[in-house]
C-alpha cells in the first residue's frame, strides 16, 4: 500500500509525470491519525521492551471470549484496539490508518473520523466472542487495530473507488478492486481457519465502514425531510393564524370589538403583539 493517483486536494500532490494525471506524494498527517499512531506505536514498543508489561496489556485489555463473563467488559471492546501482537501487525495497520485514515480525516472531519475509527474496531470485538459463543470458532483472545482500518479501507473504496493504489509500490488496482480482495482474501482465510479469529474482526470492520458510508446519507435524507416537514407544519399553522385574524378584523369591522370571544380577542392580542414587536427591530 502506498501511494495512490486521484483528484483529491490539490496540496496533497506533486507532479504527476508523464501520465498526464496528479500523484498523491505522503499525506501530512491529520489531528486524530497523528494521535492514534503515536498511542499505538507507543504501546507496542512498551510491550515490546517490557515483555511483562505485554502480559499485563493482553490480560487486562484484550478482548477474551472465555471465560464468557470477560466479554461483558465493555471498555475492552475500545482498548484491544491499541494492541499489536507483533511488528507486521502494527505496521501494516498503522500504514493502511496513515494512508487512508488521512483522506477520510479530511473528507470527514474529526470528530466523525474517531467515531467511525473506534465504531469500526468496537464492532469486530463484539462480533468475535459471538462467534466464539455460537462455536464458529476457537476461544482464545483479540487485539489490534485491524477491525478499524479495515473499515477505513472500506470506506474509502466506496467513496473513492477509483483511487489508484500501489499494492507493493509496483502493481496498480483502483481502490474498489484493493477493497474486493482485501474482502475476497479475509473471506479465504477464515474459510480456512488460518487467524479465523482475527478474520472475524476484518470482516465485521469491513462491513460496518460499509454501512457507515451507505447508512449516513440516508441518515441526513431522513433529517432533512423532518427539518421540512417541521418547516412546512409552521407555515401552514401561520397561514391558518393569519386566516382567523383576518376574520377577527372583519368581524370587529362589522360587529364591533364586543362581538368577540374571549379566544378571538385572545388572537387579535397575540397579533397585535407580534406587530409590536416587528415594529421594535
């Protein structure tokens, strides 16, 4: 994974050659991808120095499917992300956050970004000791970052499919085809039950950046039509006030005031009011 050509921000980029097109050179670091890969490589050389330190880490904040009461440990299901079991596992994960987290910071914010982030991890944590439980799979424990940025990863291969990445700095793929064999090949390997449970992480972080990207436009429709609606309920409850005043006027015209009830002098008060107080500004 590495560098990838797409039109994304223009500062992003340096010369894109004789392709004709622009090149995304190493993206400056964005504000939550800068903290999570400080913690998380601060973490892994701790426990990599200080082996009792990593029993420690792995007892205390990895997700446990056995025994079943371990799983109920809700902040587990946050913390096992900043574990690594070894450096391939924190060097890829923290190369796929740099990358890709970095575009769905920009693309999204932050606030929303660790939202997704740790909504992404915490769903392939809940999701592993379920499977434990329904005996898909052996009972043992669960750490790192994978479940998240393989949701990053989804993510990013829907909104931008077309993004070019360098699988190995020499191959190619539009990042559409890199999310399909990243599915294809998590699908393959818990088949086989190489890291099944690890597996399960991948998969259920790769479906919920899915639903994430899928879900909230349909949210904001939905908030939308409400805000409408709301809209549309006050200016038919305005129109029916200006109908009764106008009634109420038409009344006193040809009655007097004294031909009112006590909820049309009610109305024609808060319509005088509201002239007032137009009058004030």
């Amino acid at each position: 994974m590495g560098i990838y050509d797409r039109d994304y921000t223009k500062n992003m980029y340096s010369g894109g050659g004789g392709g004709g097109g622009m090149r995304l050179a190493m993206p400056s670091l964005t504000p939550i991808v800068k903290w999570l890969l400080m913690i998380n490589l601060g973490v892994f050389l701790a426990m990599f120095m200080i082996p009792p330190i990593a029993n420690l880490f792995v007892r205390l904040f990895a997700v446990w499917a056995s025994p079943w009461w371990e799983s109920l440990l809700v902040w587990r299901y946050i913390s096992y992300q900043f574990l690594h079991g070894g450096f391939l596992h924190v060097l890829f994960n923290m190369l796929g956050l740099y990358f890709f987290g970095t575009m769905l910071e920009r693309t999204w914010g932050s606030k929303h970004f660790l939202r997704f982030y740790l909504t992404c991890g915490a769903v392939g944590g809940i999701v592993y000791p379920l499977m434990v439980f329904a005996n898909v799979i052996q009972p043992g424990f669960l750490l790192g970052a994978s479940g998240s940025v393989y949701g990053i990863i989804a993510a990013v291969a829907i909104l931008y499919p077309r993004v070019r990445v360098y699988i190995y700095g020499i191959f190619p793929v539009p990042m559409w085809v890199l999310g399909l064999i990243i599915l294809f090949a998590s699908i393959a390997s818990f088949q086989s039950g190489d890291n099944a449970g690890g597996q399960v992480a991948h998969l259920a972080g790769l479906a919920t950046g899915a639903v994430w990207v899928y879900w909230k436009p349909l949210q904001n429709k939905a908030r939308i039509k409400k805000q409408h609606g709301k809209w549309t309920e006050k200016i038919q409850q305005e129109r029916r006030f200006q109908k009764d005043v106008d009634h109420i006027l038409a009344k006193v015209h040809k009655h007097g005031i004294k031909s009112l009830s006590r909820k049309e002098k009610k109305i024609l008060k808060q319509a005088t009011d509201r002239e007032q107080k137009q009058n004030m500004r």
